[in-house]
C-alpha cells in the first residue's frame, strides 16, 4: 500500500513524502502571492526550514519568515507576527512547525485585519461572529511534528501573558485552506519530543471518544487514531528514520485534531493552566494527566473502552487499555507526576480556579468540578 494520498476532509490535505515541493503550487492554490512563513525559534535555524524558504524563493514568492514564537504563544508573539505581517505587506501565511508555528501562524492570518482584541474571538457562544470574516487572510499549514494537530484545526490556544491563562480562539476560517503534510519534515525530531507530540495525537482521540457528545464520525475517525499511535508510536520513538511510522504519526495527528470536534475533556482542562503557568510540553502534560482521568471517568466510559480494546488488540477490555496507556506512557520516558516536570502542588487551588474555566471541561463525561479537578491535580502533581 503506498502511504500517499489527496484529501479534502476536513479540509485539502496534501500528504506524502516528498510533497514539501508542492509549497508554491499550494501558495497558488491559495491565491498568496507574497507569504509570510511563521515559525517558532528552534525551528527557524534547521536546515529543513531554509530549504522550505528556498522553495519560496525560487519560485518568486520571497523568504520572508517570522519566528519570535514561545512553545506556550502569547497575544505579544502574535502582535508582533501581525506588524511583521503588515510591514512586509504580506498576503498570507505559511505556518510552519509544531503546535506553537502551527497556531501562531494562523492568528497572524486572523488577527491582521481585525479591529478588535483577540480575547474578543475566544471560542465562547457565537464570539466569533465578531470577526470580520472578509478580511482572514489565507493560511497554508506545513506541520513538522505529529502531535497537535493544528494544521486542520479551526482554531488556536493562545496564552494571556498578564494573566497565564491558555484561551481557545475559534473561527472557522482560521482552518487552513491547504495542509502539507510530509512526514520527511518529522524525521529530525528527537526521541523526547516524538513521545510528547505522539502521545498529544493519542490523548486527542481517547478524550474524543470519551466525549458524551454525538459525532459518529469523530467516533470513528478517534477509534482508527487511537489504532495507529498504538502501532506506529513506538516504532517512530525507536527509529525516527522510519518514513512509514513518520508518516502513520502524521495521519494520527490529524485524526485526532479531526476527531475533538467531538469534544476535549478533564485531561486537556487540566493541562492548559499547567502548561500556562510552568510552561511545560503540552502533549507531554496530557500524556502524564491521562491515567488519572481514565480512572475518573471509568463509570461512563468503561463499555466504549471494553468496545475499543477489542479493536485494538488490547486484552482485559478498559482495565487493559489503562494498563496500555501506563506502559506506553513508561517506555516512552514520560514521567509519572507533574513535579518532574516543575509543576507546584502549593498552587493546586489557582490551577484548579483555572481548569474548571477551560472550555475542555464541557467535552468530559463525567462533570467537573473544582472539588474533583483539585482531587485530579492533587493524583497528577
């Protein structure tokens, strides 16, 4: 079977080896003429970061590039990418990266013509109807890790510097109009950082598939997820020049970014506020949080999950699958607690304050509560 394909859902997605030299044919497909490539700063001096800017180059599209983005970005990283946007009188953006590239890059393409805050357009209601939805530019999404997701989100997580608190910004033209994706792009990520992205992908379809709401097809998109990391993690934290593995990550990524149209739940509403004050490795703190928030939820999701661990070759049925996710989680390196990872139990009341705010908390089965969720912190931390 050849690991390459055409996809319009969610949204027109270039995927295979190799396809990175489709970049300028996708500018023209998007109708940018003069890109502004947004990316973080570890990525801004890798080699496979200029060879993308001399695709641009070369086919007349110039190699302009903003890279002051934090791993958690802020409305100040976005202020400034939105100046350089407009002193560059760019005409779209190519985000590039991981989940911090990957979203920055889409607020700049959203915020560049609105009038208004960006906490204007937290995905609250209707909020986003607020924009002006004419004056979007046009995003393209090259993802270089397989983790978030973001490349066919129709939104970003950007964290309010004064206060520390991670917003969900929401439209649904933020969604890029064209997606690369060539897992040749991953193969230089080192072990650590494939386990945390990896098990980003993972924690995205289990909470999907715990999600109460009804979405059959996230359901299934979420199950099928859950499928590849189980297969393809390992592999890919072991060998990272395995292409095919590389390229299963990237599908599961985007399955799982599909799939949380479902809903999120307790592991993401827990892991924003940490990520936000101690600002740890997202996907990471999801992979830590994860056990804890199975067992939580066990009453309302244990027959979906006897269901899935059939599926998955997993045996014991949920129980299995719990003892799945630790093990995976131990031969990745993944810590056990939060404190590893610099996390503070002393400010459990502020991080819980925090939590039952974020709109992740609406996707969990079981409801949530500032009680509970200090109970979760107090397992996780």
């Amino acid at each position: 079977m050849s690991i390459t394909g055409n996809w319009s859902y969610p949204t027109t997605i270039k995927f295979g080896a190799g396809r990175i030299a489709e970049l300028p044919e996708a500018c023209a497909q998007a109708g940018i003429k003069r890109p502004l490539l947004v990316t973080d700063r570890g990525l801004a001096s890798l080699p496979i970061t200029g060879a993308t800017l001399d695709l641009l180059d070369a086919a007349g599209l110039g190699r302009a590039m903003f890279s002051d983005v934090d791993p958690n970005p802020n409305e100040a990283n976005m202020e400034a990418g939105v100046a350089a946007y407009k002193a560059g009188n760019h005409d779209g953006v190519v985000a590039f990266g991981g989940g911090s590239g990957l979203d920055l890059g889409k607020m700049v393409a959203f915020m560049a013509g609105q009038t208004r805050p960006v906490w204007d357009f937290e995905d609250v209601g209707d909020w986003w109807t607020r924009a002006d939805a004419d004056s979007i530019a046009p995003i393209i999404a090259v993802p270089t890790t397989a983790g978030t997701g973001s490349e066919v989100g129709r939104a970003s997580v950007i964290t309010n510097s004064e206060t520390h608190v991670k917003k969900i910004i929401f439209h649904p033209k933020v969604l890029p109009s064209v997606v690369i994706c060539d897992p040749e792009l991953t193969v230089g990520m080192p072990p650590a950082i494939t386990a945390g992205t990896g098990l980003d992908a993972f924690a995205h379809c289990v909470e999907a598939y715990s999600s109460p709401h009804y979405h059959p097809m996230s359901q299934g998109i979420a199950l099928e997820g859950m499928r590849l990391v189980k297969d393809y993690l390992p592999r890919a934290y072991a060998d990272g020049t395995d292409i095919e593995a590389r390229a299963q990550m990237m599908s599961a990524a985007a399955m799982g970014a599909t799939a949380f149209q479902k809903g999120l739940g307790a592991i993401h509403a827990l892991s924003h506020p940490i990520g936000a004050v101690f600002g740890t490795h997202h996907g990471t703190t999801n992979a830590v949080c994860m056990p804890a928030v199975l067992a939580f939820n066990a009453d309302e999701i244990r027959d979906r999950f006897d269901a899935a661990a059939a599926y998955l070759d997993i045996d014991g049925g949920f129980d299995g699958f719990c003892d799945f996710v630790q093990d995976l989680n131990d031969s990745l390196g993944i810590p056990r607690k939060l404190s590893e990872m610099g996390a503070d139990a002393a400010r459990i009341d502020e991080l819980a304050a925090m939590a039952i705010d974020d709109p992740s908390c609406g996707g969990n089965p079981v409801v949530l509560t500032v009680e509970n969720i200090s109970g979760l912190y107090r397992q996780v931390i």
